[in-house]
C-alpha cells in the first residue's frame, strides 16, 4: 500500500539525488524523516514493484561522446534473453532491451546503445562487441544520433494545488491502481 508519504517521497527522487555524501539524508530532511525511514520506504516501494529499476542520466555529451549509436538486432526471439544477457554485460553498453518487431518493415528485436567520442570509436566497439558475443549471424542496424533531446528521467508524481500530496500521474483512472513506476533516476 501506498501512502502520502510515499507520494511526497516518490516526488523528492524523482528529480534526482543531490550531491552530497548523503543524499537520503538530505532527502530525509526535507520531508520530515530519517534517513533510515526514507531507504526502508525505498526498498518496501522496489520489493512491491512500484519501483522498478534506479539509473544515472549520465550527460554524455558533456563529457565529450558524440557519437552514439542505437544497434537494433534481428535476434530469434527464443535468445533474446541470452544474447540480451551477454550484450548488456560488455563494457561498451549503456543500454540493452528487447521490443517488439513490427512485421517486414521493422523486423529489430534486441536494442542496445554505445556511446564514443567519436563514429569509429563506437564502430569499433560494436565490432569487438559483436565478435565478443557472437552476434555475426543475426542481421542489425547501427543508427547513429543526429540531435540530443533533453535527457531525465521520467516524471511519475506532480504536485497539485489544491493537495497537500503530490499525486500520481494517471491517479483516479481505474487502471491506475495496478500502475507500476519504472524511475530513471539522475543525479541533481
């Protein structure tokens, strides 16, 4: 079960952690707890499947990769759990998941992203990535960024006026009791 404090919390990490050597204490702080009963309520939300996973929005940009590449696989869907595995373990990957094809026009299945400082960079981990893994027999597609978007991680909780609470995106459809967050947490 969820409850408004669980609500304020989810809406104090959604907009990342601050710095400092004890960011759940300063969280704690603001909200009126201790830091103890912010990472017992974090865990509880993660154990229920309300949380489903914590990441760093890393700027890559910032620090100087340009060159990012998206590879889509045409993996049989019975290895997509194995090859998946070995992908997103290699180093070179920040990112690997699987998606539905969409028939002749998008048969792609598996996903994964690489960042480098530059085009051959990441051509030549993808290299070394796909002989690593043995990825030669499926057929892919190295699709290269040509913007940057704003990077954050999702937003699951906004503050109402007429609440004390923030309340959850989606509350009061029917569907959204079984809704579960999936947060991509960044550093502030």
């Amino acid at each position: 079960m969820i409850d408004a404090v669980d609500y304020r919390l989810i809406a104090a990490v959604q907009a990342g952690l601050p710095i400092a050597a004890r960011p759940y204490a300063l969280i704690a702080e603001r909200l009126g707890l201790s830091e103890n009963e912010v990472l017992s309520r974090l865990a509880r939300l993660k154990q229920q499947g309300l949380i489903k996973r914590w990441g760093v929005v890393v700027k890559h940009r910032q620090l100087g990769y340009r060159a990012n590449a998206m590879i889509v696989m045409n993996v049989p869907d019975q290895r997509v759990a194995e090859i998946g595995g070995l992908v997103s373990r290699q180093a070179c990957v920040n990112l690997c998941y699987q998606r539905p094809r969409q028939g002749e026009v998008w048969p792609y299945n598996l996903y994964c992203m690489i960042h480098g400082k530059s085009r051959d960079v990441v051509l030549a981990q993808w290299a070394a990535l796909r002989d690593a893994c043995g990825l030669d027999e499926y057929s892919f597609e190295v699709l290269f960024s040509r913007r940057c978007f704003k990077q954050r991680g999702a937003l699951y909780a906004r503050h109402a006026a007429h609440r004390q609470s923030p309340v959850l995106a989606g509350e009061g459809r029917a569907e959204a009791a079984a809704a579960t967050l999936n947060f991509d947490l960044q550093l502030a």
